[in-house]
C-alpha cells in the first residue's frame, strides 16, 4: 500500500494485489480517498501479472510496484514463479512497465524504500526462489 496526492493536494491510498486465502495470487488495485474508512475497487485486472510478496512505494510522485511471486501459469518447473519487474503510475489507474527483468533476482517478501538522501529506490533482502536473499539494491541516479 501506498498513498499518491493529486492535483488537488488531497492523498490517497492505493492497495495492489495481495494474497487470496488458499494461497492464489490477485491483480487488482483498490483505493480510499478517506484514510482508509473506506474502499473502492478501481480495476480487478491490472496490467501486470497477479502478485503477492511485492512491494510498493511513492517515488518522484508516481506509484512504483516491483517483484513478488505469482501464481499464474509460467514455467512447468516454477511452482509459483518468482518475478522481478517493475511497474509506475502516476495515478494509480494507468501502469507503465519500467522494466521486465530487473537487474536484481526476483524475490518476494522484501524490503522497499525511498532513499531521500540520494533520491533513490532501495530494495533490501526477501525471499528468493530458493533461499532467503542479503542483498541491497539501489536505483540507477537520474
């Protein structure tokens, strides 16, 4: 979950994908304009693969979604396929792919942030396919 301000000034938190009990993975996006009293569906298909385990932050005023684990069909080997794209949004509605295959392994159940210093997204550890990840990636400077 993250919160975007619109134009207006006025903040609103958006919630994206998550886990189904039984264990399914979803592709939705949902938002409250009233501090999470109450919630809106805004689309059940988004354009990105169903994920749980991702993270998502606010960076440079956009929306930004990585990583996760999805349990839609991939690879026969994969029981549930690990990801390592990115996605923005600058309005919560409309995503863009930023990039397909992230430099870093994909991994779920990690660490995302804003590094205000640098001005930099920073990923910390998570769960990689096979075993738990120490890494820390950062964001290319602009």
């Amino acid at each position: 979950m993250a919160s975007l301000r619109g134009p207006e000034g006025n903040a609103t938190l958006w919630l994206a994908g998550g886990e189904e009990v039984g264990g399914g993975t979803r592709r939705d996006v949902w938002y409250s304009d009233d501090a999470g009293a109450t919630w809106q569906l805004d689309s059940g298909s988004a354009p990105w693969l169903d994920r749980a385990g991702h993270a998502m932050v606010r960076y440079r005023g956009q929306l930004f979604l990585a990583a996760g684990r999805t349990s839609a069909f991939m690879n026969v080997d994969l029981a549930q396929p690990i990801l390592r794209d990115v996605w923005k949004s600058a309005d919560g509605r409309v995503w863009e792919q930023v990039l397909d295959e992230a430099p870093f392994d994909g991994r779920e159940d990690f660490g995302m942030a804003v590094h205000a210093a640098s001005d930099r997204l920073v990923i910390v550890g998570g769960q990689g396919q096979i075993a738990r990840m120490a890494d820390v990636w950062v964001s290319p400077q602009n």
